[in-house]
C-alpha cells in the first residue's frame, strides 16, 4: 500500500516533470524529467477552508460563512545520494548534479538573468499526477568527501496546487418575457393618470399664455 492510501503495489518512483498550459490543459514536457532515488519517507497533504467572519449582535464573532478553499499544499522530504550505496539504471551521478537537475525542474532563470520564478511542476507518483508551484526548496547536506563536496543532501520541499479549473463567472439568466408577470396597482395607475393629466393642462396654459 501506498504512502498515500491508493494505488498499486507495484514500486513507483515519484518523478517530477515541468509543464506547460495548452488552451487550458497541461502539457508535460517529457524531456525535462527527475525521478527520485529513493521515495520520501512521508508526504503530508493539508487542505484549508476560509470563511467570512460575521459579527453578531453580541459583539461575539460568528463562524461566518464559507468563502472558499485555499490551494491544497503539499510537504515532504527527499534523499539525494552520491555515495553509489543506491543502485540506478544509468549510473550514479554525484550529488551537486542531481540537485541542479532537480532545480531546473523546480525553477526556471527569468528572463535578462534577473533572478529565478517557480515552473509549472507535475508530480507523478502512485499513479496520481498532482499539479503543483514549489513554495519552498531546502538543501540540507549530510556527508561530504573529503574535498569538501557533498556525499549525500536531504531536500525538504513545500508545494501548492495549481486550479486546473478556474470557476467561471456565474451568468444571471433573465426570464423570457413571456415568463413575466406584472401585477397591476389601481392605487398607482390612478396616481400616474392624474400626474400626466395635471401636467398636460399646465403645458396646454402656458402654451395660452405666450400666444
């Protein structure tokens, strides 16, 4: 069973691809891939409810009423190995090129090298994809050789998910004439005829008046 409470028992590597939106729909780029070598140990998942606070007569603040959902975020932490402990299908490479790869998944240059902004990143891991923004990227390292570079790195990540479907504005149907119904007022009508009637005579005695 899966850390995650679904999927199959056949072992999965979780894998990290960056994608790109296409007319609405993500399109993951095959090419720009990373897979773990060693599947995260937890992987916590919080989802928040807002809500707008009422204040009641009593002074006293209410629950108020539901507002929205925040986006879900996701926690969990990798291992990253260059001590070749690890068996991999195309050879171990060392750690420094492993968390590169992993932060061109995770981030790409903004433009004039300015500094760096979050990829569109697909979690693909116990046959769930999760589409998610990297809120958060920590490197702890753990063992070093003894020219200093590093042997092994604990990468602590924090994502969110990205709304795949933004709500759309809800239109306000406006009912055929055939379906309305205008409830007559005698006491309005008769109100108007005088108005209208008083306002005829006026115009008629001035009109008298510059003859």
């Amino acid at each position: 069973m899966s850390i995650l409470g679904f999927g199959s028992n056949k072992k999965e590597f979780m894998t990290f691809n960056v994608f790109d939106f296409k007319d609405g729909i993500p399109e993951i780029r095959t090419k720009e891939v990373y897979q773990v070598m060693i599947n995260p140990e937890e992987f916590s998942k919080s989802m928040t409810a807002n809500f707008t606070q009422e204040k009641a007569m009593t002074n006293s603040i209410s629950a108020g009423r539901f507002a929205n959902m925040q986006p879900i975020d996701y926690n969990f932490t990798l291992m990253i190995d260059g001590t070749g402990v690890i068996p991999t299908q195309k050879g171990t490479k060392s750690v420094q090129e492993q968390l590169t790869q992993l932060t061109k998944i995770f981030f790409k240059v903004v433009e004039g090298n300015v500094g760096y902004e979050p990829n569109f990143v697909a979690i693909t891991y116990c046959s769930e994809v999760f589409y998610v923004v990297n809120t958060s990227f920590k490197i702890d390292y753990k063992l070093f050789k003894q020219d200093g570079s590093p042997l092994r790195a604990k990468v602590t990540c924090s994502f969110k998910s990205i709304c795949m479907k933004p709500q759309e504005d809800k239109k306000i149907e406006k009912p055929e004439e055939s379906e309305l119904v205008v409830e007559k007022n005698s006491a309005l009508d008769d109100f108007a005829d005088a108005v209208s009637e008083a306002y005829d005579k006026a115009l008629d005695s001035l009109f008298k008046l510059s003859v």
